[in-house]
C-alpha cells in the first residue's frame, strides 16, 4: 500500500512536466527573427522582431555600407593606401591580424570585415575616416535615414558596448537597402577565404556551401545577444533575407536559419506561422506573405521533406553571382573605380587555419 501511495505522490510530481507539450515546432530556437522577400518586400516570418538585442558584428555591414557610399560619391576608392595604428591592432576579438605600420588598402580591409570578420579592420576603416567617434556617429546618421529607429551603435565593429542595441526589423532595413544599392558586395561575402600576410581565415559564415543559394551576408556573436546571422540566399529568380539573433549556439543559428530558408523557398512557412503565437505586426510593416500550403496536411513532415529536398541539391559551388537583377547591375556599373578583384586565395574547408589574438571573452566575434 505504501508502494502504492509512493509511485502516486511520484507521479503527480512529475506528471504535469512530462505532460507539457514539446517546444513549439512552428517557432526558431533563438530570441528574434524576421524573413523577408527580397524583392516585393513581403514578410514571410516574424518573431520578436521589434526586441532590441546587441547587434555583436553584424554591424560591419553598417561599416560596410558607408565605404560603399563613400566609394559611390567619388570620395575613396578601394585601391585607397591604410596605415594601421596600434589602436586597430591592438583592437581584440576577431581579427583579421592586422600589424600596427602596415599599409593595407580599402579593398583588403573590406574581405577582412566580409570574411573573418576583423574587429582590427573596422577600426582600421574608421580612423581612415577622420576617426572611431566620428565614423559612428556617421553610422546612426546613416540607420536614422534608412528607417533604423531601434538601432544605436556605439563602435564601427560591435564590440560590446552599453546601449549598442538593434532589432531583426532594423537589421531587416539595412541589409534590403545594403544589397539593392551595392549588390557588388556580395563578391566579399560569398568569399570563403582570404589570405593574410600567410595567415588563411576561412568565412565565418558556414552556411556558404552548405545551405543552397546562401551568398551571404554576416555573422556575429556577443555573450549579452548569442549568435547572430543576417543571411541571404538567391533560388531561381527568388532572394530571401533572413535575419536571425540570439542562437544559443553557432550550430542552433545556423541550423534554424537554414530551416526558415528552406521554408521560405518551399511555402513551408505558413506551417510555422500557424504554430507560432507571434503578435500581429504593426501597421507600419509590410504584410505577411501569402503561401500556398503544403498539399501533404501534415506540417512537420512537409517541413522535414522541404529540408531534405533542398539539401539533396546544395550547390558545389561555393558563393553565388553578386548580381541580383537588371537595375542592381546598372548601379554595379559605376562603383568599381580603382577597385580590385576580390576572390578566395584558396579552396577547400572555410575554417580558418590563423592563429587570432588573445581577446577577451566578452569581445565580438564573427562566429
């Protein structure tokens, strides 16, 4: 009897947790998200989007960004001569190893934010650039115009900083203007590998050659975020952004962020979006996209085929064509004064095989 009463008392104890349903199918393992059509603009996925999270070194796209408009303006030009100071040297975090006295140019300090992600080579940009504070202050100005109301950036690179705070919605914004504006760029993103004074830093983006059509864009991760990516991917005449923070870990972000592609290509998302209790987007973002769904009736599975099918026919190739349509290569046209070519130095495994600074583990990382 009091064997009985025993496994009883046990039972209700645990009872109630094992009687908690799984984590929701239908919702990304990470604090924030959004996926949109390139483009119509079309929301295909939301998820606490308007949450503000450290940005860690997605913002070099920012940084990025403002070279490009530089360029643009007839005000640099890739082939432009960069002395490295001991600041950007000594800057921590990922680095692309960059020596104080070296005389790099734009184009190379570009493939070392694009690629390995050099704190050291956004420092070394912004002091090119009349200075750390006046480059990010030229940063906000540039997030205010683009629409970017959530997003404070405090450093030219994403190392922690009090306030340096963002939202899916924002990165969302920037990376849709960045491409329709300087779709060249993807030649340093879609780069698996650079070749620095013989050190060989693979990508830190790892969904280059793994997930079908994935040309960029960045990666990033701070302790306060988790890992970020702001990743896009071309299928046929198609484009999809996806912008996904706060993985819990580099294989979690990647592994979600190649389910919602996956998703958004096969018009799998209505699946997740049925499962998701995501509140209804305000009125001043675009509309969610319609899809058809899946003829199957069963949503796990119709994901889990979508999956499978897409990664049955992964490219070879790694990278893709920069060019993303008719009025995007007329703008290319006219951005490549005094620029050099931008290619892998080697092929084979994008992880790097360079030995980075000791840093910090709060510093930002491109991981």
């Amino acid at each position: 009897m009091r064997r009985v009463l025993f496994l009883a008392i046990v039972l209700c104890l645990i009872g109630p947790k094992t009687a908690l349903p799984a984590k929701n199918p239908g919702k990304l393992a990470v604090k924030a998200a959004m996926v949109t059509e390139y483009g119509s603009g079309r929301v295909l996925y939301t998820q606490d989007e308007d949450k503000r999270i450290a940005p860690a070194s997605v913002t070099k796209v920012m940084t990025m960004y403002l070279v490009f408009d530089l360029i643009s303006s007839g005000q640099a030009s890739l082939a432009d001569k960069v002395k490295v100071s001991r600041r950007a040297d000594a800057t921590g975090g990922s680095t692309m190893n960059l020596r104080a006295g070296e005389v790099v140019t734009l184009d190379e300090l570009m493939r070392g934010m694009a690629v390995a992600s050099g704190n050291d080579a956004a420092v070394a940009v912004a002091e090119h650039f009349g200075g750390v504070p006046q480059w990010v202050d030229r940063m906000n100005r540039k997030a205010r115009e683009l629409g970017m109301t959530s997003t404070t950036f405090k450093t030219p690179n994403g190392l922690p900083a009090p306030g340096q705070l963002t939202t899916a919605r924002d990165l969302t914004k920037l990376a849709t203007s960045y491409l329709r504006h300087y779709p060249q760029a993807l030649r340093y993103h879609s780069t698996t590998e650079i070749n620095h004074r013989g050190a060989v830093h693979g990508n830190t983006n790892r969904l280059l050659g793994v997930c079908e059509g994935v040309d960029g864009i960045k990666t990033g991760y701070v302790g306060s975020s988790g890992y970020n990516i702001i990743a896009t991917a071309k299928r046929g005449d198609t484009r999809v952004i996806a912008v996904i923070l706060g993985g819990r870990t580099k294989q979690a972000r990647n592994r979600e962020t190649e389910r919602i592609l996956n998703a958004s290509f096969s018009g799998a998302v209505n699946t997740m979006l049925a499962a998701t209790d995501s509140p209804a987007p305000s009125d001043d973002s675009p509309a969610p996209a319609k899809i058809k769904r899946s003829k199957s009736g069963r949503h796990a599975k119709a994901l889990r085929v979508a999956e499978a099918d897409h990664r049955s026919k992964v490219s070879a190739k790694r990278g893709a064509s920069a060019r993303i349509d008719a009025h995007d290569a007329s703008v290319k046209k006219s951005h490549h004064k005094g620029s050099s070519k931008v290619t892998a130095e080697k092929s084979g495994k994008s992880s790097s095989r360079a030995k980075s600074k000791s840093h910090k583990k709060s510093g930002a990382s491109g991981r």
